[in-house]
C-alpha cells in the first residue's frame, strides 16, 4: 500500500492530517511508511494533481472520493466537508475509509 501526504510549507492543517493518519495506520496494525510530499509551487501542484493542502492519498485516490474527478489543482488550503461541517483535513473516519477501500481493492 502506497500512502501519500501531499502539503505546502506554512500550511496550517497537514500536521493534524498527519496524527490522524498514523494513529489510522497504528489502529490497523499497517506496516506502511507515509510519503511526504511537499509542493512548492504552481508547476507542482499541476504535475503531482495537487487539490490543495493537505491532500493524502491511498494508493494514488483522494480519501474523499467526492473529490477524486476534481481537476481544481493549486496552491491552497484544502477543506473538507463532512457530515455537513467544513473541516480543514480528513477525518480519521474518511482517512479510514479509503484504507479499508483500498485493501478491499487489492485483496489484502
């Protein structure tokens, strides 16, 4: 399994997306690594699909799947809606989600 978490320097949220996806990964007993990956500019934002920070990402799909058609790829703070309240990272529920989609996908 490949996890990503995408983010900018400054960004006020990946810290808090980050806690939530190793306490995600620790409650699942996953042995996977979490690759950073820091966007530093428009050109990589569009290169790497970037919908803004944080953005993480379970074998290359968005935790939200409401957002995995999305092509609004900038430099921005990312938000979240849930449950009909507006959130500056994904839950550990959404986190959750897309690792049980992904292992189902994958037959692990």
């Amino acid at each position: 399994m490949k996890i990503e978490l995408l983010y900018f320097e400054g960004c006020p949220s990946y810290q808090t997306a980050l806690k939530y996806l190793k306490e995600v990964i620790r409650e699942n007993k996953l042995d996977v690594q979490v690759k950073m990956v820091k966007v530093a500019s428009d050109e990589d934002a569009l290169k790497s699909r970037f919908l803004g920070s944080p953005t993480i990402r379970v074998n290359g799909l968005d935790v939200d799947p409401g957002a995995r058609e999305s092509k609004d790829f900038s430099m921005c703070c990312r938000l979240y809606l849930e449950d009909g309240r507006i959130k500056e990272c994904p839950s550990k529920n959404l986190i959750r989600r897309a690792i049980e989609e992904s292992l189902k996908r994958t037959g692990t």
